[in-house]
C-alpha cells in the first residue's frame, strides 16, 4: 500500500507538468499565429 502511494502522487505530478505544458505550448503556439499575420516580418512583405 504504501507503494501505491508514492506512485499515486508521481504520476500526479508528472500529469501536472505535462498538462501545464500542453496549455503553455498551445497558448505560446497560438499567440506566434496571431502575431505572425498581424505583423508579418521581413520575409512576408
């Protein structure tokens, strides 16, 4: 039991950062779009 306890708040853990990093990339992946069409760079003029 107290095996399963350790692993319980690993994989918590691991659930955590990995979600954070899905929001954090989805939200820094969006604003570079809207950006990147809002003010086009050198290469897109």
């Amino acid at each position: 039991m107290i095996a399963a306890e350790v692993w319980h708040w690993w994989i918590g853990l691991v659930l955590t950062v990995v979600g954070v990093a899905t929001v954090l990339a989805t939200v820094a992946g969006y604003i570079s779009k809207v950006t990147a069409t809002k003010y086009p760079g050198r290469r897109n003029r």
